[in-house]
C-alpha cells in the first residue's frame, strides 16, 4: 500500500504487560471487562500519510496488504515519544476555581489536558506527557478493506468523525447534510481537497424540519418573547 489510500482496520493495542489500551473489537472488549458504551467498536479508517496514526504503527501498514494480519511492535519514538519531565507542572489549587479534583483526574487548561498525580499543600501537580509517552506498543493489525470507491472514502472520513450523514455528489462538488462544529467541518473539508482525486468544493447544507424545530428545547422560544417586552418599556421611558 502507499500514501494516500484509504483502508479500514481491526486492531488490538496493547502495553508491554499485556495491558489493552486500545481495540475496535466489542465482543474483545466485553470479555476482557473493558466494554464501554459510549464508544463505536468498528474497523478504523485509516488514510495513509494523513497522520491518522502513530507513525509506527502507518509504517508497518505501508508494507501490508488487505487481507493480512500482523503483529507489530512500536517503540517510544515511533509511538507517542519518550516522557519530557518540564510537561510536569505545578499550578495553586485555586485555578480550579472550587472545582474538586483529585490525583487521577483528568483536567483541561486551554488547548492542553493533563492528569492531576498529586494534591498536597493547595497545590497540585499535573502530567501533561500523554498518557502513552515512554511505553512501548504492540498492535494486532487485521486490514479489512482497501476503500476504492469515491463516495466511501467520504463516507470513511464522515465515519472517522462520527457523523453520519447525507452527501450529494456535483461533479466537482460534494454538498454534505451535517451538523458538527466549524472546526470539524474545516478538517473534513481539508482532508476530501487533499485526498479525493476530482473534487474541488465542499459544501455543508444544515436541513430543518418541523420535527426538528418542534425538539428544541423552550428556552429559545421564552428568549423571543423577552424581546416585545423590553421594546414596550423603553417606550414608556
């Protein structure tokens, strides 16, 4: 395989000791106690070269080919890199502003997320490394599908996403019926321009129904009729 293609796989990752820190297999997960439902359990998307994937593991991918299997191993500086001791801070307890955190906890401070490994003296300290910095990986790779199709590579990366949604075919022009956040759309937008041969536009369309209208919560509704009110106020004044 090379760059550029689009291939879906099954994967189980594991730590040096056996851990499972990662996999897309349910039925894996149920029998090791590690089922979460919150999560799709479901072959992963991969574009080769799109940074989709730690570069060991897109590496090992590069020389398969669908229908094989592998077991790979991946050392630090081609998983997640080794541990940087200056990602460990120290902030005051109080910028949590009242929050309650303890060690373990995962936290946010603007772009970066951190886990808090102690607390003691109202001051807390905070390992910003990703949790996987410094440990050596071993996935068991399946590649199920190298994706040829036009439409199910856009479809693959909506997938990716988690959107599901309607796409409509232009020539040049693909028109995507989504609702995800700005950011979201910019990145998937980037990634159809740069890795889908013949296409030149993306178009998002956000389509309402009466249904859709009629499920929003009454807080919007209550806000309208806020405006007459005030208006008839100043009027007096």
């Amino acid at each position: 395989m090379k760059k550029g293609d689009f291939i879906k796989i099954d994967f189980i990752g594991r730590l040096e000791s056996g851990e499972i820190f990662d996999l897309t297999d349910e039925k894996i997960a149920k029998d090791n106690n590690i089922y979460n439902p919150k999560l799709r359990y479901k072959p992963a998307v991969v574009i080769l070269g799109a940074g989709f994937i730690v570069p060991g593991l897109e590496k090992a991918l590069l020389e398969m080919k669908p229908g094989e299997k592998k077991e790979i191993i991946i050392n630090p500086d081609e998983a997640f890199g080794q541990r940087n001791p200056e990602l460990v801070k120290t902030v005051p307890e109080k910028v949590f502003e009242g929050k309650h955190v303890i060690p373990g906890m995962i936290v946010d401070f603007g772009n970066s997320r951190g886990r808090v490994q102690s607390i003691s003296a109202g001051r807390a300290r905070i390992d910003f490394n990703h949790p996987l910095a410094g440990k050596t990986l071993k996935f068991e790779v399946d590649v199920k599908q190298h994706i040829d199709d036009e439409i199910q590579k856009v479809e693959a990366i909506l997938d990716f996403f988690g959107i599901e949604p309607k796409i409509y075919m232009i020539p040049g022009t693909y028109e995507i019926e989504a609702d995800a956040p700005p950011q979201i759309k910019e990145r998937i937008s980037s990634l159809v321009l740069e890795y889908i041969d013949g296409v030149s536009k993306i178009r998002f369309v956000q389509t309402f129904s009466k249904q859709s209208l009629e499920s929003d919560k009454p807080v919007s509704e209550e806000k309208l009729q806020e405006k007459p009110v005030k208006e008839k106020k100043a009027n007096k004044e």
